[in-house]
C-alpha cells in the first residue's frame, strides 16, 4: 500500500508583476536620460 501525500502549497505572487516591473524600470530609465544623468545610451 502507498499513499500520495499531496501538498499544495499556494504560489506566492508578487503585488507586481514582471511586465509592470518592465514599464516601471523603462519608465525610470527614460526619466533619468531626460533629466541629463544618464548622457549616454548605447543602442
């Protein structure tokens, strides 16, 4: 005889999400480069 012990534990999901983390962190990016403290981007 086996028995399965099933633990299901609930994924843990963040209050953002990595799509909203991107647009944040481009966002961001695009401020600084605005305001003169990046100078550079090499594309």
């Amino acid at each position: 005889m086996t028995s399965q012990v099933k633990s299901e534990q609930p994924q843990k999901r963040s209050a953002i999400s990595v799509d909203a983390w991107a647009v944040t962190l481009a966002l961001l990016a695009a401020l600084l480069v605005r305001a003169g403290v990046i100078k550079h981007v090499p594309w």
